[in-house]
C-alpha cells in the first residue's frame, strides 16, 4: 500500500500582489482583494491531507474579498479576528469563538476581514457527497449546506475538539499522517462533522431492498479487494450496482452487521496477518494500526483484543 506524507507549508508576505497570487491559487478561485493597508502582511501555514487540508492565517489589516465561488468546502473558526460574509442574500458577521462556512460551493460571496487570526479547514465536495450517501443510504449526489449562520454553541465546541485532535495526530505522529487509511478516516471524520454543523437533519427515503444474496457476496469480495484503499458504502455500492441503502439493509439481514462494519473486520483480520508476519524489532502495533485506517491505537488494542483474545503487542512479539 503506497504511502504519501503529509504536506506542510507555510507563506509570509507584506507584498499585496503577491499575496492575492497566493491566495488565488491556494483556492482555487478569482479573487479580488480591497485595502490591506500600510503595513500590510499576510501568514498562511497549510497542512495538506489529501482530500482535506488544516490552514492557519493570519493578516494584519481590513480587507473585503469578492469571491467568485469556491470549488471546496472551507469552515471557518475565528480565532482572534472579526469576520462578514454576504451569500446568496444572506449577511452574517462573525467574532472569535464562531465556526462558520465561507461560502456554498460554487457560489459568489464577499468577505470582510478585519485583523487578526482564524483558522480554516479546506474539505473536498465530492467526500462530502460520499459521507452523506454512507450516512442516507442512497446514491451521491449534490450536498446542500444550509446553515449560513454562526454554529450552535455546542456543534462550535464539537467542530473545534475534531479539528484540534486531529491537527494533534497529524503533527505528533507523522508516520500515521503517511497512511492513506488514516488519512480517510480523518477526512471521513471531518466531512461528518461538517454535515452535521451545516446539514438539516433529514430523514433518508427508505426504498424497496433489490439487493440479492449474490449482491452480498459480490460487495464481501470487493471489500476483500480493495480493503487497503479508500472505499466506503457508496463505493461498494456502486461496484455491485444496488443502491446504498439495499446493501446496508441486505448485510443486515444476511450478515446482521452493516458493510461499514464488515469493512472494519476486514481490515482487523489484515492487520492481524501483518502482526503475525512482521519483525518486531523493526514494526510497531502502532504502524500496523495506522496502516489499516485506526487514528487511535488504544481503540485498536481494545478491539484487537476482543476479537483475538490478547492485545496485538502480545501477536507482535510472537
């Protein structure tokens, strides 16, 4: 399984035309920037995950910013600064504490930013669309982010503590950064987060269950398959031809377990065989767990121990 660490950057500049070169192309989009002021200076740190990125900026005067429309998903958590955005008809001002989405995808906005710090969080649409077919149970599709106001207190604190823990995992542990099962669990975990705090609750449309006994076995082979790749219900799905939720409603009643959780056995079992067969002068449980998607080594103990009767450190050393 290829691996691919994680891309830090970091970018300083008093130069306005610099910093809109910049800033246009770390988003994807045509900016037009008013008013930095005399003295003008920009930070920009960048963490780049793959399908999402963790961003600290930092500016130093009073800018308006015409945004044509963003091509990803961007939440923002004001640290120090103030923050407005008008989108589609919608003005809301932000202060330090708030969570916010930058803009809908795709859609114009003009941002106000007054000095100071915020933090932002860069996610991919199309994860977005795949964690809510895995959620609905049905088929990928555009997400409709509703919530243009400032996070509930609570969804706020919810938002900061994942963000906060997993900018912790990616920089104290690099070698987990590295693997891509890692990396979609976070993001998986990041885009759930984000449906939450901007998504209305909505309840899935429960259709007629077509997938057959054959289908079951097909999406067991696909998982066996592709076990070491990003995969999720959608995807599986897709590879059988039934819908999402026809497959979590047949592996319930064939299986009694969700694919999701047949996915998770799968990769257990892997990680076993990589234990059995690795040199413990050279591995680590923690490297094998992190290889096969678990951000948490302690969880993976205490479920490797439960299926396989001994912690994996025990398996490891023979």
């Amino acid at each position: 399984m290829a691996t691919q660490a994680p891309l830090g950057r970091s970018f300083d500049s008093r130069d306005p035309d610099v910093i809109h070169d910049h800033l246009v192309h770390s988003y994807g989009t045509r900016l037009r920037i008013t008013s930095g002021g005399a003295g003008y200076r920009l930070w920009h740190r960048r963490l780049d995950l793959g399908a999402f990125r963790l961003e600290e900026t930092t500016q130093s005067g009073h800018l308006s910013v015409d945004v044509e429309g963003l091509p990803t998903v961007v939440v923002g958590e004001v640290r120090t600064a103030t923050v407005s955005r008008a989108c589609d008809g919608h003005e809301a001002r932000f202060a330090p504490g708030d969570v916010y989405l930058a803009a809908r995808p795709e859609r114009a906005c003009t941002l106000g930013w007054h000095p100071g710090r915020v933090t932002l969080s860069v996610l991919d649409v199309s994860l977005l669309s795949r964690v809510a077919a895995d959620r609905a149970g049905r088929g990928t599709g555009p997400v409709r982010l509703s919530r243009l106001g400032a996070a509930p207190a609570d969804l706020a604190r919810h938002w900061h503590t994942s963000v906060a823990y997993l900018r912790d995992v990616f920089v104290a542990t690099p070698d987990a950064a590295a693997e891509p099962l890692v990396r979609d669990a976070a993001a998986r975990m990041l885009a759930a987060a984000v449906l939450t705090i901007f998504v209305p609750p909505d309840d899935p449309p429960i259709g007629p269950d077509r997938a057959r006994g054959s289908t079951v076995r097909r999406a067991v082979a696909y998982m066996e398959e592709n076990a070491d790749r990003d995969i999720g219900v959608a995807d599986v799905a897709a590879a059988v031809r039934a819908t999402p939720r026809g497959l979590q409603l047949a592996f319930r009643r064939q299986l009694d377990v969700t694919p999701a959780d047949y996915l998770r056995w799968i990769r257990l079992q892997r990680a076993h065989q990589d234990l059995l067969r690795s040199d413990p002068l050279r591995d680590t449980v923690a490297g094998i767990a992190h290889r096969w998607g678990y951000l948490s080594v302690s969880r993976f103990t205490a479920r490797y121990r439960a299926v396989f009767g001994a912690p994996p450190s025990h398996t490891l050393r023979g």
